[in-house]
C-alpha cells in the first residue's frame, strides 16, 4: 500500500490522538513517529497519562488515531476498514492483557481456539494447533480447565499462547506481569524471552523498570511523545 | 466464523442460562399457543355451522311456526281466532302459488318416547311428505321412505333416523320390526343414512337438532293417529327448496306476503334462509377471529419484547466478551450474527414449543368443553413466520448495538 523501508515491521509517523474528556480535549499522542524492526523486543515505559497504552491499542488495531500513519507490515492500517481491521487483529497480532480476558465459561482450549474460530480455520485443525500452544507455554496438562480453575500465571500462560496460536507477526503485551506476583511474574518474563528467541517480534507496555529490563530496547514515553528511545544492553539472555 | 460454529455458539450461550432462556421463550411458546388455539376454534365452530346448515339445505327456505304465547303476552291471543297458525293448507299453497318453489315439504313434530321390545328411546317423531328426502338431502341406507301411498291411506309405518336405529335395535335388523309410540305400533320400513349431525344454535336464530334421532312417519298418520290439543298449530315447519339459489331472497319474501295474508296478517311464523346465516354467521365468525387474532398477537408482541429486552441485558452484560472476541479478530458481522441466531434461536424454539401446545390446546378444550376445534395446518407455517419474524425483528437491535461496539471500549467495560 505504501512505502515500506526495509525490515521495519512497524511504521508510525507523526502519530496524533485526540480524546474529548467533556469540554477539553486531551492529546494522548502528540505526533509521535515510531520504527520496530521485525524480531525486536521493546518495552514502552512512562508514567500514567504518558499515552503508551493508547500507542499499544493502535498498534494492536483496537483503536484508531487521529491523525498521523500507522503502516504495520507495509499496510496502512490507519485507512483500513473495520473488517480488514478485525482480519489484522486477527493473524497479525497477538494481544496478551493485564487482565489475562479469557472468556470465563470456556475451557483453556476453548479459549485458545478462538482466533483460529474466527480464521475459518476447521474444528480438527483448530483443536491441533490449539493444544500445540498449550503445550509450547507449558500447560499441556491443564487443557480441560476452565480460567476459574487455573491460578493467575496460567491464566496469563493461557493467554499468552492464545495470542501465539495463529502465528501473528508481533506479539503485544500490556501490563503482562501487572496482575501476577513477583515470582510469577518473572516465569511469564522468561517466556516472553523465549518468544523472542524463538523470533518473535514483542512489544510490551510497562511502568516497572525491572519488566522493562528485560527487554533490547526501552522507549520512554511523556505527554504523547518519545522522551528517550534507546538499546537496553541489559536484555541480553541470561 | 461460518453458520454452523455461530449457531453452536449461540446454543451454548442458550444453555448457560438455562432458566432465563425458557423463561424468555415463555412469551413466545404462550402467544403461539394463544394464536393456534384461537384460530382452531374458529374453524372448528365455522365448519360446524357449515355443516348445520349444509344439513339444512343451502337452497332452502324455512317456514317456521312461531308460537307468540311462548315469548309475548297473552293479550293478542285473540290472534288465535284469526289465525289457525301454520297449516298443510299453507304448504300446498306455497306448492301451487310459488314458481320458484321446487319442492316442499311440511313438518309436524312430536317429542315422545319410542319402545322396541325393552328399549326404549327419547325421540322426535316427524310427521312429514315423501319430499323430505330431496329437501333435506337426506338418503336411505336400508329399506324405503314411505310414499304417497302411505300418506294416502295413513299407513302406520316410519322411517328411523341412524341414532334412533342404534339406540332402539343396536345391531338388529330393524326392518319389518315394529315399534311402539304411545298406543300405537308402528311398523319399521327403512332407516337414513347418518348424517352426522349435531344440535346447536344458528346465528342465534335457528335451532338445528339432531336430526339422527328422528323417527319419520306419514304427515297424515301422525296428525290424524294421534290427539292433538285444540288451536295447536297443524305444521311445525315447512321447507321450501328454491330451484334457483340467486332467488333466495325474493322466494322468501313472496312466501312472507302469501303465509302473511293466509294468517289474516297474524305474526305467527317467521322465514329463516339457511344460506343467509351462513353468510352471517361467517361475518360474526371473521369478527371473532380477527379480535381474537389480534388478542393473540398482541401476547406474541409482548413476548418478542421480552426477548428484546432479555437479549439488550445479555448484550451488556456480555460487553465485555464482545471486546475480546473483537479483539481477537471478530469482525461486526460476527458479533451481529452470535446474538441474531440467538434470538432466533429462542423464537424458533418458543413457536416449537408453542406449535405443540396448540396442538394439545384444542384438544383438551374437545374433551372438556366439546366444542369442535380444527388446527388448520397453515397456522403451523404461520406460527414459524411468525415466531422468526419476532426473533429477527426484535433480535436485531441488541445485536446490532452488540456488533456496534468498540473493541477497546467494549474490553474497558467493567
């Protein structure tokens, strides 16, 4: 659709977006321009009100901008329609919440099923690939039960190879450890560098610097726009 | 998602809720029901006063005495020296002053009791001519109608209706038998054919009874065997059959004027068209299922709201599951359609459910109350119409305000 410039998974260019809270207007994004890079893995970190939550929502196709460009693997994903928007969420990227939002009623293999439900992807295939990702992050054994009947790590275990299972591009990550002891939290960091090992390209929002640092790349977000963009030497694997 | 995986989904959301959903059906299942029964009893009713008055012949005009003292005051009761009520008189003149009169046929009846051998039977004993047969279509199953013969020379022989030969005989050949009403014997020539008929009440104005309990004798054996009270009118009825039924109407009225001015101008009688209560009472019909129509579709409106509104709570409280099926790549489309089959879904097992009692509905108003219902079966393609046009119609705002969601607000939803 447009200009792609060499590896670049992600584009953003002068990205706005505007809420009206009442009479005034916030600008949570402030013409910020981003690049990643496929197999990177970034932490965007601020202080609340910085905009990295909405920069992520864009970035995962759940919100739109006001105004700027957003071309996600050489598509302009800020003039898609709702449907080609649903299609990108759906197989380009895989989304793992704060809140793990696992849908209650279902089991963990119904819940992981759910991207390829909406992929048209056939019962038997589905139900393959599903228990595949189970077993990828570890919960080979825990397929029948339902989010209710699994502690926090698993849920977000769960999650995380829901957003795996129909092998998106990128894999975004909000608050991952947000509702997780620190323990468990650190096991979901290690799978998370797994992923990356693997080849996945991640990007996760977090206001905790030793989240962040496991990370290559940490971007440091104020009022809407990038206040530090810089390689974490750190995250080098353990 | 395609059709099979949404309906799968909707089934399973059904049933997460078991008794909210059958409640909700509730609505649907009783105005369903409602519209079934109503529509049944209608056609059971319309198609019993069809058959009245088929039995009383559709080309037929009646003749009926009308007996003032019954219902008036007795202050014209001087009418009586003016006029002798209705008489055979009275039914040749007809016979001979009328053209369009094809056929007539005079009535005397007698409410008395029959006997044979130990049975014995309440019974209408009619005295009448051998045109009966053509008027009233009557046919014979076994034996003969008597003749102009019998009339002649006042044979004592009689014609029994099915239910009088059931109930008199049971499996015996009644023919040649002879049976006994007060003092004297008659003998047994022939028996109708059943005719299936029921009493009941026309349009309010015509008593039809069961004509299958009739015994039929000779008009004239019966008026001179038996002893009849002074001033008793000598006919009860007589039945004029029209050769031509577009002049119903005008036959009617030459008979009122012609019996009128033969009874001095005495109100004695009264003229019922059998074919003119049909046509009201199909009105009176059509007004009754259309009040009542209307009674039950307003339970099925009723029930369609209460799918709406069960279905705009389900939305809300689901908003948060719409978010993330949104966020993992349902398109609007997708969402629209989970809760459209949901709906539907409800509906179309409502109508099922309601169908069935509709069914039974009648069937126990049969039992108990005996009236006659019908279930005809385009109510069933009309029920399923309907019952999908309330799911759809009611179905589609809460699933669109569920696909309109956005995906981010729809997942913040606490």
């Amino acid at each position: 659709m447009t200009v792609s410039s060499n590896n670049a998974v992600i584009e953003i260019r002068q990205l706005i977006k505007t809420y009206t809270m009442g009479l005034t207007q916030v600008h949570a994004l402030a013409g910020l321009s981003l690049h990643i890079q496929r197999n990177e893995y970034v932490a965007i970190m601020g202080p609340s009100g910085s905009g990295k939550s909405t920069l992520l929502n864009i970035i995962g196709c759940l919100d739109m901008p006001s105004g700027g460009e957003y071309v996600l693997n050489g598509q302009l994903a800020s003039q898609m329609d709702d449907d080609e928007l649903a299609r990108i969420r759906n197989q380009e990227i895989g989304f793992v919440f704060q809140t793990f939002n696992l849908l209650p009623r279902s089991n963990a293999l119904r819940n992981v099923e759910l991207p390829l439900v909406y992929s048209g992807i056939g019962s038997r295939e589905r139900t393959d690939r599903a228990q595949r990702a189970l077993q990828a992050v570890g919960l080979g054994d825990r397929m029948n039960h339902r989010p209710n009947e699994l502690s926090g790590g698993q849920r977000q275990r769960v999650a995380i190879a829901r957003a795996l299972v129909n092998g998106p591009a990128i894999i975004l990550a909000d608050e991952p450890t947000g509702a997780l002891d620190t323990r468990t939290g650190e096991e979901i960091m290690q799978l998370f560098r797994q992923l990356h090992d693997q080849g996945n390209t991640i990007i996760l929002v977090t206001h905790e610097e030793h989240v962040a640092q496991h990370s290559r790349r940490i971007v440091r977000l104020r009022d809407g726009l990038i206040e530090s963009d810089a390689p974490n030497p750190g995250g080098t694997p353990v | 998602m395609d059709l099979r995986e949404t309906f799968t989904l909707s089934v399973v959301g059904l049933l997460s809720h078991k008794l909210r959903t059958f409640l909700t059906m509730l609505g649907i299942i009783f105005g369903v029901a409602a519209v079934i029964a109503m529509l049944s009893i209608g056609e059971g009713a319309k198609q019993e006063s069809l058959e009245q008055i088929r039995q009383m012949g559709i080309s037929n005009i009646i003749v009926q005495h009308w007996d003032r003292e019954e219902e008036e005051d007795r202050e014209e009761s001087t009418d009586r020296n003016l006029s002798r009520g209705l008489t055979w008189a009275d039914a040749r003149a007809i016979s001979d002053i009328v053209p369009t009169a094809e056929y007539v046929t005079p009535q005397r009846e007698l409410q008395t009791r029959a006997l044979a051998g130990d049975n014995t039977f309440r019974t209408m004993l009619v005295g009448t001519t051998p045109e009966y047969l053509t008027v009233l279509n009557a046919r014979v199953a076994s034996g003969v109608f008597f003749t102009h013969e019998d009339m002649l020379e006042s044979r004592r022989v009689c014609v029994l209706g099915a239910d009088a030969r059931r109930a008199l005989f049971f499996f015996d050949d009644p023919l040649g038998a002879r049976i006994k009403i007060r003092n004297h014997w008659f003998t047994v020539i022939g028996v109708l054919e059943d005719k299936g008929a029921a009493s009941g009440k026309i349009g309010g104005v015509l008593e039809v009874r069961n004509t299958d309990e009739d015994i039929y004798v000779p008009l004239s054996t019966l008026l001179q065997r038996f002893h009849w009270e002074a001033g008793q009118s000598e006919l009860t009825q007589i039945t004029v059959k029209v050769d031509d039924p577009d002049r119903l109407n005008e036959t009617a009225q030459l008979i009122r004027t012609l019996v009128g001015r033969r009874h001095r101008g005495v109100d004695d009688f009264k003229i019922a068209i059998p074919e003119e209560l049909l046509r009201q009472s199909q009105r009176t019909q059509q007004i009754f299922n259309v009040v009542m129509g209307c009674i039950a579709g307003i339970s099925l409106v009723v029930g369609g709201i209460g799918i709406m509104n069960i279905m705009l709570a389900s939305v809300l409280e689901r908003t948060r599951e719409i978010g993330i099926r949104r966020a993992l790549g349902a398109r609007r489309r997708d969402i629209l359609y989970q809760f459209l089959v949901e709906s539907l879904l409800v509906s179309l097992t409502g109508g099922l459910v309601g169908v069935m009692l509709g069914y039974a509905v009648p069937e126990v108003i049969t039992l108990y109350a005996g009236w006659r219902t019908i279930v005809p079966a385009w109510t069933i393609a009309l029920a399923f119409g309907v019952s999908a046009t309330v799911g759809i119609g009611f179905g589609i705002y809460p699933a669109r305000q569920a696909a309109r969601l956005n995906p981010i607000d729809a997942l913040r939803y606490e």
